[in-house]
C-alpha cells in the first residue's frame, strides 16, 4: 500500500469535521474520494496536505509513519494537492511557478540554467507545449492547472490529490488530464481523486471510499460497484430516483424569443417555452445560453430581437420589472452573483418579495423570521437558524437558499442557470424534486445545463445552442447524449436540425 | 433540522464581537481612565467622570455622532464619502452667513440641511450615474466645498451672535449635572433612532445593506441599485448638514477651515462601531458608540494632561485594533 489512514479525526471547536477515516490507495491506481459536500472531504485534503494536523489516528506512507508539520514537508515527502482554485502567481513566470519555494540555487544566488532545466523536464513529462518563459497570467485555464501539475511533479510526487479538477475545463482539455493522469499512474503515481460527478471518478479511478458526516463509510473496487449502492453509501438512503417526474400539463406558448442579440451574445436566439413546460437549453460553453438568460431578464443589454411574455413585448425591462412580471433567475455563481454572503438566511430568502412581511415599508422581523424558517424546513435548508449568514452553509445548502427565493417570489416563469453546478447529490435531487413541483403548479422552468444526465432526466422538451443560436428542438424522450453533443458542436444533420420540430421559429 | 443545532464557540464568539465590540472598547476605556493617574500623581478618575465632564463628553461626540449616522449609510451600502468634513464645514459658514443676514433659525436650519442634500445629491449622481468610485469622487468634492466653504465665508470665519437661535443648540445650563442635556445631544439621539430603525427594519435600509453586500445579487433580486446610492448619499449629506448646524452653535462661529480631517474622524467611529469598509455590514448604535469612545479618549486623555500627540497615537491604534477585529469576525464567512 502506498498510502494509508487510519481512524483519523480532526476536530475545529464544537465542529467534528472527521470522526473517524480510513483508507487506502494503492501505488499506480486511482482511488476516488466521494461524498456530498459537507462529508469531510476537504478537511481530510487538508490533513493528508499539512495544512491541519489530524487530533487522532495514524497516517503511513510506503509503510512510514507520515504526519506532516505543513504542506511544505508534504510535498518534500512527495504528498502533492492540487486545488479546486489554482495557486499561480499569475506575474511570474511558468519556469518561475514551478520551483516556487524549492528555487535551485548556488551561493544564495538563483540558478537560472537549472530552473530552465527543471521546468523543461516536468513539462515534457506532461506532453505539454507550454513554454517555461510565459507568464502565467498569459496561459488558459487548463494550462495553468498543467503548470500546477507540473509543480507537483519536481518533488517526484508518490501521491498526487485532485479536488474538482475539471471544474473549469471543456471537453478537450479534461480528455487531456485524463491521459496525463493516466501516464503518471503508469509511472506508480498513486492519485486521489475527489468529483461530484461519478463518470469521471470512473474514468480515473479503479477504488473508491466514501465519506459521510466525517466517517468513511465503504470502500472497494471502483468497477464493479452499481452507481445506484455509491449513492445510497453517500446519502445513507435508499434514493429510488434521482430524477423524479411529476405530472404536469403543458399548455400554450408563454414564454418566445424572437431573434433575441445581446451584447456580446447571444448572436440570435428565436424559441418558444409553453406555459407550464420544462424547458432544457443545453450547448456547450461559450455557445451564449447564460447570456440568453441574462439579455431576457435584463441584465444585460438588448442589442436586437424581441422578447414576450404571455404575449406581453417585455423586451428589454430591468430584473425588477421583470421580478414583478413574475420572472425569476437562478444564476449560474451563487457565490458572486446568486447571494448576498454575509448576510442571513432570512434576508436572501425573502428579498425580492417584502410585502407579505412589511407594513408601510418597514419589515416585522418577527413574521420575517417565522417565514423564514417555514421556507427553510419546506427547502429542507440545514442551518443553525434564519439568522444564521448564508455564507456559512455548504453548497447545497446555498443553492437551496437561492432556489428557495424565486420559489418564495412565487415567480410564474423561472430561469435557472446551472442549478444543480457543485453540489451534492443529496441536494441535486431536492432541487429536482423542486423543479417538478414547480411544474406541477403549472410553472414554466427554463434550464441551462452542461449536465446532460439532468436535463435528459428532468426537462420535457429540450433545445440545443450553438454559436448563439438554437439549432435544434425535441421532446427530451427523442434526444440522447450522442446527439446532444453532435447539435452543440454543430454535426448534426440539416433535416435533423431544421425540419424536425416545428416549432422552431 | 434547522434552528436547533448548537452554534459552534467560535462563531458564536464572532457574532458577540460584533454586537458587543464596541460596548467592551467602551467599557475597557473606562477602566482605564479609573486607574489612570494624571500628572499631579493625583487619579483622574474625578475629574473624568464627574456629572459636568460627561456632559461635555457628549456635547464632544455630538458632530462626528450625527456624522457617523450617515456615514454608516454610505458604508453600509459599500461607498466612503470623504468630503464629510468639508460639508460640515460648508454648513456652518452657510448658516453663520444667513444668521449675520438676519435669517431666522428655522430658515437657516432648512437652507443648511438642504445644501447638505444638494451636495450629496451630486456626489451620489456622480456615483451611481457616471459609475465613479465613490473614494475618488468624494476626494474631489472633499476639495470642491471646502474651497466653496473659503469663497462662502472670504475665508475667514463668521461669528454668529451668543444669543442667537442656533447657538442655543449646543448650549450647555448647569455645568455641574449631567442634567439638562443641551439640544444637541438629544437631537443626535433620536435621528440615531430614527436611522437605526430605517437600517435594520425598512424595505429601503435592506437594499441599501443588500447594494454593500453585493451589488449584482441586488441588482438580480430587483433592487434598483442607483437609485438607493443616489438616496444614500443624499441622506449623508442631510446628516452632514445636520453636523455642521451644530458645529456652527457650539463654536458660535461659521469658520471654513475648521473640521478638517473630520471625516477621518467619522469614518474611524463607523468603523470601531462594527461597520465592515467592505460594505453590507454596520450598526449605527455601534456607530454612536464608536464616536463617544473617540471623544471619551480625547477628552480623558487631555484631562490626564497628556500631549495631543498621544492622543493622536492612541486613537490610531484604536481604529486599527477596531479593523482588525473585524477582519477576524468576517474570516469564516468568506
């Protein structure tokens, strides 16, 4: 065994963030680390990296005892994280980032030639182009997270930990880590691998272990494992269906873009939503179904094109005409955009809609807290209480707060932008359910999504972009993954495209 | 399930510094003028809390006081208006002008109070209108209405009569009771109120909290975000008017270079009083606290005959002491 851990528990004040985890990862395999947000996988990154020190159990490396006094001595052991958000100095440059901290040096003096050396090295060792001299603020995304890489390979690493690695990368670049990830497991690299979507822990992976509430719960051989047993592992219920259908009735159009253009996208959208309908949107990044969603609700600019609601010209109206026309929007980062973090519970529920609390433009706190909390137990929100700041709650948790809110506005025509993004599986389907209740109250959904299981399983009707564009249209039961894929980039056939759905404008 | 779980020590720590900061600030300055000795060897502590000195005490806060009021709107929103000083300053000359032209209290009252709004309408306009940075923009104006208050005044100060309306304001009966209050004091005390209440409970004081705390969920949840900086800054200004009223009646003169680096001043009692320069974070109790802590160390310090200049090492070091707990109360909701 190359690495393993036994009864760790690790403790910050009242909190038990580990009670109790165990695992092992052999040398040249991979071993997924699942579990919802909130089951203790970060502390245990942090504890395995040296960042915390772990209140009880033992670590072993290659048969040694392994307890790290900071990161620095874990990566010098050979222990290397690479985080879900990078640590570059975008200022200096890749060579520079590299040795960051472990400079080579003469007489206290840089030496240049072996750096150049150094980093020439590992960057081969990756297949990678990317020129030592660049600076990094310079390179994409998924270069970066390659230089991140690459700096974990100049210790020699024998572990390598990946939290959320692609969670800003595109097809293409993840089909690329995934054969980096599988040269370095070749070379006996053992990796740890931590994801919220199964297929990829999969792809990489041939163990897992699964956390809940701090504890690892089941181990095993990845392969043979149905997906059905890992999720009830991490929910520690029987989830008989991730993707409930409701029953609802589809009625006439509500909701028709005509040739809508924003600013810089989307270039000209033209679709038709009916009243009560489940309507998918799905393309790939960059093909402007956020900007659609934005230009319809007014947060961006209108270039050209027209908008109706129920036959209404809403073209163009600011989120607070639009809020009281009875249109919502989920956006797509809660953290910067869908929440207001360091204030309450309370206050993010219950923004947009203060009249059923308020007199004469003052709130009743009391009646404020009380809603609050009815909304929190009906959106199953975990939380110390209404006032608790939003900001202090998980993922899931978050996302139901900022779910609940539109449902609280008792919004007719919800836009949700990625609703289910980084979130547990738990809490995915609890936004699923909410999602079909929605419809069954005869509510228009419209949902952007790069997830295709979801939006197969939840939409009735789904639309695909491409370059700004609806390319095609159908029941959600006539598409499949093959060819939503081949309509967002653009391969699918003309008849297909354009004569199969009517109602394509 | 939700509501019940017990709240972890640390954060319950956090939440009872933020509410009770600047009390504990208060209460351990008080401590320390109760020791202190001055530099007879005699304790200050007589001289410092007797009826008469607290009462000066508070007529000292009363300025920076209904300043911080306003200041903690634009902070709350996550703007700074820097040019608070000069505002005051412009208030005062005004009004001394319009008093020496025979104006009646009422009259002069209005006429300084609405300049204040006029300027703050213009600074918020450049604000929310233009999407200036409010430090920028308030720099400018910061310079703009003092020189105003210069022109205003022929840069000299204009002395209003002792028994005129205005100065009976601030004026202080009874030296050696704490009773009766002058005007002024009680004045601060209900607009205080008054703003607390419109902070904490109005459908306004939320989007104003909500624009501070993130302008592109406020703009999402349907806030309009321009109009609630124009109004915030407007109302600054309204409260900076209000301050240079009474700077006007407790100098008895309209003098445009005075209160320079006052807005130092008010920003520093906002902050102290748990205001988050971040913005969606301020009390305007705490606030209140903060300015009668400032003027409690300058009045103590001074009583203990120590050099301006301590005095001037200490408040710093208060104000830095406040930023830093406030850095540490926010580290687990970032």
């Amino acid at each position: 065994m190359r690495l393993r851990l036994n009864g760790i528990r690790k403790s910050f004040g009242a909190t038990q963030a580990l009670k109790g985890v165990s695992l092992s990862a052999r040398a040249g395999a991979g071993l997924a680390v699942i579990g919802e947000n909130g089951a203790g996988k970060s502390t245990l990154m942090k504890v395995l990296s040296g960042a915390h020190a772990p209140d009880a159990g033992t670590m072993e490396l290659d048969g040694e005892r392994y307890a790290p006094s900071d990161p620095l001595e874990a990566r010098r052991r050979g222990v290397a994280m690479i985080y879900q958000e990078l640590n570059l100095a975008p200022h200096l440059t890749v060579e520079e980032n590299i040795v960051l901290g472990v400079e080579p040096s003469r007489w206290g003096l840089l030496d240049r030639r072996r750096r150049r050396e150094e980093a020439r090295k590992v960057l081969a060792d990756l297949h990678t182009s990317i020129s030592p001299s660049a600076p990094v603020s310079a390179l994409t995304i998924a270069q970066q997270q390659l230089v991140e890489i690459a700096r974990a390979l100049v210790h020699e690493p024998r572990v390598l930990i990946l939290d959320e690695p692609t969670s800003s990368l595109t097809g293409v670049d993840v089909e690329h880590l995934y054969a980096v990830l599988d040269r370095l497991r070749a070379r006996g690299v053992s990796i740890l691998y931590i994801s919220h979507f199964l297929e990829e822990c999969q792809r990489v992976c041939s163990d897992y272990v699964v956390l809940r509430d701090g504890e690892s719960v089941g181990a095993g051989d990845l392969t043979t494992i149905p997906m059905r047993e890992i999720i009830r592992m991490m929910v520690g219920r029987e989830v008989n269906e991730l993707y409930p259908r409701t029953p609802h009735t589809i009625q006439g159009p509500l909701l028709e873009l005509r040739r809508l253009a924003g600013r810089p996208k989307p270039r000209s959208m033209s679709c038709v939503v009916r009243e009560g309908e489940i309507f998918g949107l799905f393309g790939l990044i960059g093909a402007g179904r956020t900007e659609t969603l934005r230009a319809l609700f007014g947060l961006d600019e209108v270039e050209s094109g027209t908008a109706h609601v129920g036959g209404m010209d809403v073209t163009g109206w600011s989120p607070r005409k639009q809020l009281r026309g009875g249109m919502a929007l989920l956006s797509e980062d809660r953290k910067r955009e869908g929440l207001l973090l360091n204030r309450s519970i309370a206050e993010n529920l219950l923004i947009t809609r203060p009249e059923p609390i308020s007199r004469g433009g003052f709130l009743r706190l009391r009646a404020e807290q009380h809603m609050a909390l009815d909304w929190m137990e009906r959106l199953d929100v975990r939380a110390q209480g209404a006032l608790q700041p939003v900001g202090e709650l998980s993922g899931g948790n978050q996302q139901k707060v900022a779910f609940g809110r539109l449902l609280y506005h008792q919004a007719r025509l919800l836009l949700l932008d990625e609703p289910t993004r980084g979130i547990d599986v738990g809490s995915k389907a609890s936004i699923y359910r909410r999602i079909g209740r929605a419809a069954e109250q005869g509510k228009t959904v419209v949902l952007v999504s790069s997830y295709i299981p979801e939006l197969l399983g939840v939409c009735d009707t789904i639309a695909v972009c491409c370059r700004g564009e609806v390319v095609a249209v159908k029941p959600a039961a006539e598409w499949n993954e093959h060819a939503l894929i081949s309509a967002a980039i653009g391969q699918s056939a003309e008849g297909e495209a354009t004569g199969a759905d009517e109602r394509e404008l | 399930m939700s509501g019940t779980e017990s709240v972890g020590f640390k954060a319950q720590l956090r939440r009872w510094v933020q509410v009770g900061g600047p009390f504990l600030g208060l209460v351990l300055v008080c401590l320390f003028f109760a020791f202190a000795r001055d530099e007879f060897g005699d304790p200050a502590r007589e001289s410092i809390f007797k009826p008469g000195n607290l009462k000066i005490v508070l007529v000292q806060t009363v300025v920076v006081g209904i300043g911080a009021l306003g200041m903690t709107l634009v902070i709350v929103s996550g703007g700074i208006d820097l040019s608070a000083g000069s505002l005051v300053a412009f208030c005062s000359v005004l009004g001394a002008r319009l008093i020496v032209a025979g104006s009646s209290p009422v009259v002069v009252v209005l006429l300084a109070v609405a300049a204040g709004v006029g300027i703050g309408l213009l600074n918020g306009g450049a604000i929310a209108g233009f999407r200036l940075l409010p430090f920028i923009v308030t720099l400018g104006s910061m310079s703009i209405v003092r020189g105003a208050a210069k022109w205003l005044g022929k840069n000299q100060a204009i002395s209003i009569p002792n028994d005129s309306g205005i100065s009976a304001v601030m004026k202080v009966h009874s030296p050696e009771t704490l009773f009766p209050l002058p005007h002024g004091v009680w004045i601060m005390l209900v607009l205080a109120a008054v703003t607390a209440v419109v902070l904490r409970q109005s459908v306004f004081g939320r989007h104003v909290v909500a624009v501070g705390s993130n302008e592109s969920t406020a703009r999402l949840c349907g806030v309009r975000v321009r109009s609630v900086k124009v109004a915030v800054y407007a109302l600054a200004g309204f409260f900076f008017g209000v301050a240079g009223v009474m700077q006007l009646s407790r100098l008895t003169q309209g003098d445009p270079t005075v209160a320079v680096g006052l807005e130092l001043d008010i920003i520093a009692a906002v902050v102290i009083g748990g205001a988050s320069l971040s913005g969606g974070s301020g009390s305007i109790l705490g606030a209140i606290v903060g300015a009668l802590l400032m003027a409690l160390l300058r009045n103590g310090t001074s009583q203990l005959g120590w050099a301006n200049y301590v005095q001037e090492i200490i408040i710093g070091s208060v104000i830095v002491l406040a930023v830093g707990l406030d850095k540490w109360r926010q580290g687990r909701a970032k």
